[in-house]
C-alpha cells in the first residue's frame, strides 16, 4: 500500500531487510551444516570430518547431516528473519517522531532515547543515497568494493553533522531541563518506582514457579504495577512539554493498535491451545499442520494496510532545513 508510505529516502529502502532476512536464514542453515546436522535419523548428506584439538571438545565440523538438523535450522532462521522483517516495516513505514509526541512525561526521555536509535538505520541509508548521488553528479563510481571505500568517510562525516546538529535541536528546546521538585517527593517517586520493579520480578517469579505460595504470584504483580505506574505519574510532575498542534488520536490509530493486540492475544491463545501448531514436530517428522486460529491472527495484522490513514506525501520535504507540513500534530523538525 504505497498511500501509506512516506516519501522519504528511507521509504522504499524495505528490500535491504529483506535481503538481510534472506542472509539470516542462510546463514543459520549453513552454520548448522558445518558445524553438525546429527539430530534426527533422516541422513542427506555425509560431509568429512574434521578432527579438533582437545580443548574444543563438544564442537565438531563435519558429519552426517541429517533433514531434521536442517529443518531446525530453517524454522529458527525464520523467526529471526521475520522479527528483522518487523523492525524493517516499523523503521520504514511508522513515524518515531510521533510516537514521542504522545510517550507519558515519566517516559519521555526513555522515549527520545528510543526514537534517536530505531531512526539511526534510516538516517544512514539517507546518507548513503545523497553521497552515491553526489558521486554520480561528479562522475565518480559508485559500484565496487573501492566505491564502497569511498562512500564510508562521506557517510561518517555526514552522520557526525546530524548528531550535532540533532544535540544542538535538543538543547534549544529545553530537553532534559526539569521543574523544581521537593527532594522528598523525588525520594519518593524513586521509591515507588524501584518497589513497582521488583514487586513485578517477584510476582512473575510467583507465577512461573508452581511452588511458591498463591500470594506471591498475581498479588504481588499486581501491587507492583501499581507502584510503578504510581511511581511514573508523581515523576512525570516535574518535566514540562509544550507541543505545536499537539498529535490527535483519532479513529485510524486506535484500529492499527487494537489489530495489534488482537493478532498478539490471538497468537498466544493459539500457542496455548495447540502448540504444535505453531512448533512443527521433527520427531517424528511431520509436515506443518494448518493452524487456523494463528491464520485469523495473521490476517487480522494485515488490516493496517487498508485502516491505516494515508500518509500525505507532501507532508516530509526533502532536506536538512525543510520544514514539515502536513496532518496536524507532526513534530517540526
């Protein structure tokens, strides 16, 4: 769905995750060919072995490999490759920066940290487009092993501007300046927060060893949620945000959120169900079998395609100093 997607450089650079995707699985295959495909009883190929000293015993190259071993490698190459698939689709088609818009005040600075970093990939694709367009302008190559050289101190540098640049933003906008706090309400915020984390690992340890008291497990993941969120609220008192055209959550978004929670909940009901059905056995060998409840979630995860709202191509123009216009509520930058 191309109304979705922006025009910017990084917009339709999608196929690199998917050749990294396709890498991954590969590799992940390969890997488990050299360094022994044993497991199971159906034999494909018998590979030399290659003897090892003493001191890498547990390793072994070589050997029979086996279409179980193989398979195995395949199914976990591919759970790899789709969350690379996930964050590709995420970095291309998802605005970060209006995400932060509505991050809680407790969270903001977690939120900016996160948005600098899923936006570094895109912003070095957008260098290594606008170098190679520079280079091509000059006559210069821009295919090789010695244009791959020629491209990496261009980049560097480029990437070194925007983190001034970017710093200098934050700095004239007042990030990371704070109200004025009592030191008894931070003493207790702090409190609050570090009791809501470790009330939540206790909890979750209650629940997941079947030995520990009824008291221990859902009560206490309970009460320390509640502290954290507590603790979160009184912390996001002292920080001050002011927004031009503040982003609206309207209909649009609210469908994209819940398709996914939906396909969540339904993935983990369906794994709790019949969890062969998303594991395939292979041993015994057997072929996938078709999981309709998983399915129903996939599809459901599909419907951003068509409930999402259109992106307005004119909203992102070009350049370091173009100003964004656009739906109201995108972050100027």
């Amino acid at each position: 769905m191309n109304e979705r997607r922006s025009d910017a450089p990084w917009a339709g650079f999608f196929r690199a995750y998917l050749v990294l995707a396709a890498v991954v699985v590969v590799l992940r295959v390969a890997l488990r060919i050299i360094f022994g495909g044993d497991y199971g009883t159906h034999a494909i190929l018998v590979l030399p072995v290659v003897p090892l000293p003493d001191w890498m015993v547990g390793i072994k190259i070589g050997g029979p490999i086996t279409l179980e071993s193989v398979l195995a490698a395949f199914y976990d190459g591919l759970r790899l490759a789709t969350l690379i698939l996930c964050i590709g689709a995420a970095n291309v088609l998802a605005d970060a920066k209006r995400l932060l818009a509505i991050v809680p005040n407790a969270l903001y600075e977690i939120g900016a940290t996160l948005v600098v970093a899923l936006t570094v990939a895109p912003q070095l694709v957008e260098s290594v487009l606008r170098v190679r367009r520079a280079r091509r302008i000059r006559g210069g190559s821009t295919k090789g092993f010695r244009a791959l050289l020629g491209l990496f101190m261009p980049v560097l540098q480029d990437a070194l501007d925007r983190s001034l640049s970017l710093a200098a933003a934050m700095d004239s906008r007042g990030y990371g300046r704070t109200a004025d706090v009592p030191v008894r309400s931070r003493r207790l915020t702090g409190g609050l927060v570090l009791a809501g984390l470790g009330g939540i690992c206790v909890g979750l340890y209650g629940l997941l060893d079947g030995a520990s008291p009824g008291w221990l497990g859902l009560p206490v993941v309970v009460l320390g949620t509640a502290a954290g969120i507590a603790g979160m609220w009184l912390s996001g008192r002292r920080i001050r945000r002011t927004a031009y055209r503040p982003d609206v959550w309207q209909l649009p978004e609210t469908l994209v959120a819940a398709t996914g929670l939906t396909c969540a909940v339904v993935m983990v009901i369906a794994g709790s169900i019949d969890p062969t059905s998303l594991n395939p056995s292979l041993v015994p060998l057997e072929w996938p079998a078709f999981a309709p409840l998983a399915s129903a979630g996939v599809l459901v995860a599909l419907l951003p395609a068509w409930v999402a709202p259109p992106v307005r191509l004119e909203a992102t123009v070009s350049g370091d100093a173009g100003a964004r216009v656009g739906r109201p509520g995108a972050i100027r930058s």
